[in-house]
C-alpha cells in the first residue's frame, strides 16, 4: 500500500487493473494538492484487509473514500458498510457487460448506506475526484477558491474549442 | 418555494409529483435536524429560475444540493453546471421507463461537472439525504456522532428482524 | 436468528422483506427433510455481524449458503467471500429495476470467488434449495434417492397437465 | 465560434469531440446550400454561454436547432428549454454506453418541452439535417424542391445497388 | 376516417388503441388550434391506404406528420418514406416491452428518411403537438406568439407548484 | 395429450400456465379450420416425454410445431434440434424479465437450428399461428384463399376504425 | 437485381452493405440447390419498388422471403405487409446497438401480420436459410432428404469437435 | 471426447469456439488435481450424443457438471434435465449480443431444474472449477484443505498489487 502524511481521501480498486480508469481520480486530486492514498484491496479476495483498513482510514483522517469496481463490484457498498465518511463509486468498464453491471452493483443500494455514484468508467473517476474536492471545499476554504479556478478555466477552454469548418 | 432559516441543504426536484419520491429526502433529513429547503424547480420549464435559485441558494449557504428527476432528467446536472457546492441526484421512477431513462440522464455526466447519483426512487432520495449528512458531518461534528448513532440504530434494528419460520 | 440442531443449510437474506421470495427456498428444503436455518442479516447495516455468521455457521457444519438479496445484491458475494462452502445467490425481484440489478450484482462475481446464482425471484429460491439438496445428495446418498423421486414424482407431474381444449 | 450570415440552422455539440458524429449534419445541409453555423458549447461545461448563444440565435434568425452530444446529454434539452424554435437532437456514441444514454437523455424529454430525437450517431446527424431542411422546405419552397431532388436521387442510387453475385 | 378543412397536421395511429396514447396531440393541437385530422391507418394491416393517405394528405396542404405506434412501430418510418414533409414519431407503450421495441423502431432510423422521435408515451405525444406548432410557427407568426405565451404560462405554473411542507 | 386426426400443427408450451398466451395460436388455427394439437410438455421437465412427442408427431404427419415457453426458454429449440420440421417459437411473458429472457432464448438460436421466433406474448402465439398457415398454404391451395380473404377482412377492419373525434 | 429462373426464395436487404451478412442465407441455400434471388431494395428509400418486387416476386412464384436488416428494420415487416407468403426476418448487426434495434423491430410484429424472426447476424442468416428449406420441405420430398442428410452431416461434424486437451 | 480416469467433474461445452472460454474451467481445476474430462456436445446439433453422454457420465461417477454456451444456450438446462447431479452454467461471450443472451437462457431457469450460473465469459468458466472444487470439498476434505490454501494464497497475492504511484 501506498500511503501519504495526512490523507484527506482514500483511492480504493477491486484490481490492479482498475488503475487504468482510477488513475484519472488520483491525477485529477494531485492537480488541487489534496493529498490523497492509493489502495488496491479486493472486498472479494481481502476482505478483513479491507474492513481493517477502512477504520484505520477513518481514524487516519480520511474525509471521503472512492472506491471504483468492475462487475459485481461490491467495493463501494462494503467500504460505505463500514464507515460514516461519504464513499463515492466509481463503475469500471470490464468484462462482458462493458460496465453496466458495476453501474447496477454501486448505484443501486438498498436504504440506509449510501454510495453517490459517478459514470462508468474514466469520466466518472475524475469526477469523482471533482465531487471530493467539492465535499472538502465545504470545510476547508482553499479548496473552494481553487474549484471556482478550476471551473471557470474548464468553462473558458470548453469554449475555445475549435471546429474543422471555416 | 418553501424556505427554513440558514438552510444546509436545498431538496429540488423537476416537478411536484416527484414529491411522493423525495419526501424521504425530506423526512431523513428532518430525523437530523438539518435545516433545509424543499422546491420544485423544472430544469426544462423553468430553466432561468432554476439558475437564479441555484444561485441565491449557494451565497445563502446551502452546502449540499438534493436534485431529483425521471424521465430525461437534466435537472441534477444543470444544478452542478451552476455551483460548485456538491450535488447528488435522484432518479425519479416515472414514465414507461422506470427511472432507467433518469438514471443514465443523472449518472453519467461528462468529465468536469460531477453529480453522485443514488438509486432509483425512494431508497435513493433517503440515500441522498444520508450522504448529504455524511457530507456535512465532515465539517459539522454534532452531525458525525448524530450519524454513527443512527447508524447503529440501524444495525440494530437490522439484526432484530424475524422471520415467520420456528 | 432461527437455528436447527445440526442445518446443513443456512439461508441468508439481506431484508426481512425478502422472505417472500426466499420462502421457497425454505419450504424446499422442508420437502426434503434438509435441516436448515433461516437468517436476515443484511451486508450493508450488518457487516460484522455477518461475517461473525458466516464463520461460525461453516464451524458448526453448514455445508451450503443460500443467500438472497434485492438491489445492489452484495449478500451472496460477501457471503462467499469469507467461507469456502459453496454459495448460491437468489436475486430478488425488489425496487424499481425489478431484480436485473441484482442478478448482475450477484452473477457478475470476478474471478477467485463463485457464486452459484439462479433465477429472479421465487423460481431462483426455490431452484436454490434444489441445487443445495443436489450438491449435498454426493454425500448423504439417502439425499440422492430423495432426489431422483422428487424428479420422477415433478416429471409425472408435469406431464399430467390438462389443457381446457378438447 | 465560426458563423455563416444570416444562417437558418444551429449546428450545437456538447465537446470538440462530437464533431466526428455531428459534421454528418453540416456536409448535409451543405449539399443543400442551407446556410447554417456550427458551435461547441457544452450545457454543464458553459451553461451560460450556451443560453446567450441560444437566445441571440434565435433573434439572429436560426429557425431550426441541431444539437449533438453523448453520455448524460443534457444539451438538446436545455436548449430547447430557452427557444421556441424547432430543436433536433443528435445523440452521440460516446463512453461506455456506446450512445444508449444519451438517447434516453436526449429523447425522454418531459411534457412541455420537445426534442425531435435522430439515431444514435453519423446516421442520426445525418438525419437531422434532413429533418431540418424538410422543416425549412415549408417555408422555403426552393428547398421542397431540392429536398424532394435529393429524394428522387437516393431512390434511384439505392435501386442501383449491386451485390457480388450472378 | 375523420377530417378537418385545411389540416396543416395529420395525426395518424397504427390501431385505435393508440388513441389513449394519441390524444394527447389532439388535445395540444386543440389548445393551440391548429386544424388537424387523426387517423388510424396501420402500416402492417393496411398498407396500401396508408401511402395513398400520405401522398393525399401532403397534396392536400399538410404540413406535419405525427405519427404514433406500438410494438414493431414501423408506421412513422413508412410514412417518412412517402413524403418530404416533416414527420414526427411517438413510441406507444404497448405489448411486453413497453415502448422501448417501438423507441428502437421508431428512432434507429437508418440515413436517409428522419422522422423526429419523442418520448414514449403520452409525454411523447403532447411534445410531438408542441414541436409541430413550434415547426409551423416558423412559417406561421400568430402560432410563434402562441407557442410563446404558452410556454410562459408552462413556466408560470411550473413554479407554482407547491410541496405539502411548511 | 390431446390430439385432433391428423393434426398438421403441433402446439406445445412448457407449462399448462402458458395457455393463457398460447390459447391464441389455437383459436387461430380454428379460425382456418386447420387440424392441430395442443400439449404441454416441458424441456426441462419432461425431456424424454416431449423427444418421444417430437419424433412420433413428425411421423404423423405434423408440418409446423409451434412452441411457447417463458424464461430461460429452451423449448422451441429443443423441438427444432429433434425434427427437421420447421418450428416457430413463441416467448411467453411470465417471471421477472417480462419475456426479455425468453425471447433472448428462443430468438438467438446458433448457426444450425433454426427456430422462426414470434413476439412476446399472446401477439407473438396469434402470429405464429398465421405464420404457420402462410407456411402449410404453400401446399394446400385453399389455407392461401382462405389466408388472402383473412387479410383483406383484417385490412378492412382495421380501416373501419373509429376514433372518438369528430 | 439478379434473378435466376423460377427462384422459389427471395432474399431480400436493406442495404448493400448487409451482404456481409445475408450471404450466409445465400449460401446456404445454394447448399441445398434452392433457386433464389437476391435484391438490395431499402423499405424506407424505395418504398415503391419494394412492394413492386414483393408483389412480382409472389407472382412469379416466390415461396418464401428472407428479409435482413438493421437499425430500426422495417423491411421484413413492410414485405410481411404485402403478401401472404411466409417472411423470415434477419436482423442485422449494423449502428450503435449492435442489432438489438433491430431485433426489436422485426420480431415484435403486431398480431395480423407474422415475420419469422432469427438471430441477430450471419447465425441468423444460415437460420433462415436452413427454415426456408424446411418449409419447402413440406412440399418438396426432395428437399426433406436433403434437409436430413444435412443435419445428420452437421451432427456427426459437431461431434468430430476437438479440443486442445489429451 | 477425452477421458480421464475416474474423472469427478464434466466439461461440457456446446461448440469448440467456446474453448477459448471454458479453458479456465479446466486449467482450474487441473491446479486441484481433480480428475475430469471435456467435452463439445451442443445440445442442439447433437441432442441425443448429449442424453447419451450425461447418463453414462452420471453412471461413471461425475459428481458435478460444468456446462459453456452461447447465445441462445439450452446447453446447460438441458444437462440438468438429464441428471440430478449439480450443474454449472457458464454463459459464453459470443455473437451480437455478446452474451447477455447467453445470460438469460443460463439463470432463468424456471421451478424445478437448477443450473447455478457463473459470470459471462472466462471469469465465469474459472469460477465454475472454484464451485465445483467448494462442492467436491464437502465430501472430499483434502479438497477442502486446498481450496482454503488456494484461497489464502489469492488473498495475499491480490494484497501484493502495486500501483505506479509513489
């Protein structure tokens, strides 16, 4: 495990294979300096690894977890099971069903543990990213100037964008 | 529109027979004590009114929005298009579709603009009302406590169910 | 919690609510004098309890799990993820997606850790326990003679069917 | 932004990105001699743009609306949201959906405010155009003609189709 | 069949049981008067009709097609294939898979011949009426005014609503 | 069983819940006066009974089966792997897929057997019935008069419709 | 179009861009030294000529069509439409949904007027195929010994299957 | 077909293309050293090989079947038709639908005949030899010490992941 001095968030994948969609959310937070952990940790093959680390998490400091998942992905359901930080999903496009499958596994849980869920795949891992930078701004006052900079540069370079045609 | 003093949370949903849906929203925010607001603001019929509210919602300090909607439900995105305050969105279950149509219209929102999306209908709205407070609980400690004895509530209440079999 | 002397059985469903449908898992086993227990402990508002089940329940003998769930149906996985028993999962018909969510929740297991899964709803609870019986005849060969004449016994049965045309 | 003078038509999309799908509609109205004007304005990413840009349109006197985008396509939508004009939308194949949300997004639009709904992709940008000229051909009688020309000619072209066989 | 003198739109239903569905254009055409004619001329029982229909219907000065089916809804394509006029489809919610077998039929229309698809159901039809006077309103100045009035009251009344919370 | 002398059509469902769907091929095929049979025999219940079935009706001179099954629907493409008459399937809409699973398979039989698949529900056991006449008046001179005069009723029916607008 | 004398088949497709596809169906049947004729002629860009063909074909002799194609696939609809020979509808793999579209839109035929539905592709096209000379097997002794020799050829194949395993 | 031996388990899969897939089945279980073989039987192209081929493999002393197909793929209920042994249906990736067809015509068994069903594809075919070596366990416990040892090993391996961040 790789671990940061005082993480406010918790990256967390079923796979070291998820890190090519999860990377996006770890990119995404090191571009707001949120100093942040990056974890692989099976909630089907390690579990107890899994429960174990995410109350230590919560001890350490951690303010949000994202937890992303292919399949059956449980991940994001079993860490918000364990915890009262906000746990944001993250749906990997693997395997057959090309995501939908994990989409359905995080989005729809049953009343009483939430997961706020992102989009399938890249897209939704940075935003993921986005959504915690946006939880934390709540609290810490930096981060929402740093947003609204975020945003407004993101809106003046959507516009910039432009056509082959004349 | 209905308002409560210094509001942390503003409930909006695309039209008032989304209220049979989001009044779990409500209500688990009630069981809270966290002050909040109810409206129904339609991101198609009443876009600039949306926007002005959403606004206004944001410098009166509303920390976390509650965007619920079915069918093409643009609502939940266009509220996180205006503010950089989190969202989390509802898919309402209505129309031939079931709220599937919704939930693709909420989840899978673009890189850059990130709404956390629950499950389909009720279970969704009391999702989003208890992972605004675990939002807020972040920065507001009474709340955190307040969580995890709900929490445990609820664990307890889980373990006591009976089945009608000897 | 329910016990029998000595189950080979135990049936687990995440909501009192989903007795509906794993009552014929239930009633199944009864036919065929299979000691079972029945339990509700939901994964999400009960996690340590059920893995404390789990543990306890492969200790004292149980020889097959039946897990039912509705929505993001994380019961059966999280169940196989901390026994070596065989596990099968029952994706109950709950909530606005009418049991698909669960089916890909439960049937989508990644790779390392099975869950045997069956049909949506009361034919899957019911098919359950017969797969559970049919998986415990290998080794109690009285089970495997019960078997084979509740299969002559249900194929007579159906080809006994009246159509009202003449 | 690149504008034609005096266009009838908007060509919209959601991301530079889009342009692959919706330059079907542009080479379209080309071969009509339509005047029109394609722009990238994302509804999340620039809302505000997007609402100045639709409004002066229309008082610049666009009388139809094209508008492309993927995933949670809110843009046809939020345009149709601020114009009384005709609005065609085009949903893009993007993300892991291949384009399926975006046609609920698009297409499931709330009593009030229509959106005239193409095929996912090329063929749906293309088709839009079409759309469009058919709807300015009311108007404008030399586009019947040319529209009813270009029928004629595909008619012929697709009854010269020859397959490799004697 | 029934007719009005001078229709500018032609309502048409593969069966009467489409009606249900298909008043709601009726009834939103009303409200707007714009003269119309409904008939119920089923692509698959009565084709022959149905193209002397739309081929009559278009000389005769009808400016808009809206075109309802349920099922394997091939009416709004077929009489897309008839004319150059405007044609607008409306999936009926019918048969096992409620609207979304017609959606696909309706608007996976392949290049060449649009039709315009709305939402399924009655939400679908009102919409097809109001873009139909929005795509006559560009020819017609009194039914711009119109449609604009309306949609300000939609407005109106949209923010009328009112939520039984205090 | 029931049988009719010299039945050329063979009805079979698997299970006697499926005439509710099915009962609409067999009133059709009274309507043509065509001699048929009725039985259910399930695929998975009854294997033996129903290949022994198979291979005597096709000595006895059966040209069409017609078969309806719901679910996981292996019927229609057992019947077709055991004769090398043409079979035509129907998915009958029952359990929590609403027939999806069925149509799914019945419809997506591999390269080798075919099966002619209807559409889901009593529409599909109607038209499987017509389509089994369409295929014995191929043979027998009068089914084609009698198909011919079936269809212009049906037509002019179907134009007799009235809708209630004047 | 390419005719060969007295064809009793009539593949037909929407597109010549289906050949990749519908060859299947051609040669199968030139497999069994079935006379037929292959024509690309689009339900919805030559309307005219489709029912000229359709009508002609029956004329000439026709016993049965294959129709194929994708997206929103009127075509095997549109031939049903006007004959009263049996239609068998393949649906093909073309646009953003991968045939299921058009799946969609030829098996869920209205009751009235049947298509014979295969599977989505070039499976689907051998199937249609292998049905048509099934039907015609009715009628044609010889065919029906063809159509045996071939299974049994096709079974003794699949059963001469090795796998890469001693 | 290939035999081992006294083999515990059978292979089966309905074509050799299916191979690709159901390879992990058998390297799975050959890690355990449980004796089986495999086979291509497809339940459609040869169903009485198949009849045959389960009942001697039942006499033999196969304790657990393991069953791979596509599409529409009856092969699994069909195998469990024929024996009151455990059956195990592995839904193989292939054709349009990549599948999810497959899916379908694997879980939704109905009442009476069990097939419990892994995952789409080769995650689906490993954790089937998982299953089946968790069901041997019961009877066989050097089988159950391996798999614990088996499953310890994966534990600490999927804990041993890296990430490419510092």
């Amino acid at each position: 495990m790789n671990h940061v001095d005082k993480p406010l968030v918790g990256i967390l994948m079923g796979s070291a294979s998820d890190w090519d969609t999860m990377a996006a959310a770890h990119k995404t937070l090191d571009e707001f300096d949120v100093a942040h952990e990056c974890n692989v940790i099976s909630a089907h093959r390690a579990p107890e690894a899994l429960v174990e680390y995410v109350k230590s998490a919560e001890k350490r400091g951690i303010e949000v977890f994202i937890a992303g998942a292919g399949m059956a992905a449980a991940l994001p359901g079993v860490v918000a099971a364990h915890t009262s930080v906000p746990v944001l999903g993250v749906p990997v496009e693997s395997g057959a069903m090309g995501g939908q499958d994990a989409l359905h596994a995080i989005v729809q849980m049953p009343p009483g543990i939430p997961v706020g869920t992102l989009a399938i795949g890249k897209a939704g891992a940075k935003n993921a990213a986005l959504l915690a930078v946006s939880i934390l701004a709540n609290k810490y006052p930096p981060l929402k100037t740093a947003l609204e900079t975020y945003r407004a540069t993101q809106t003046r370079k959507a516009l910039e964008a432009k056509l082959p045609v004349d």
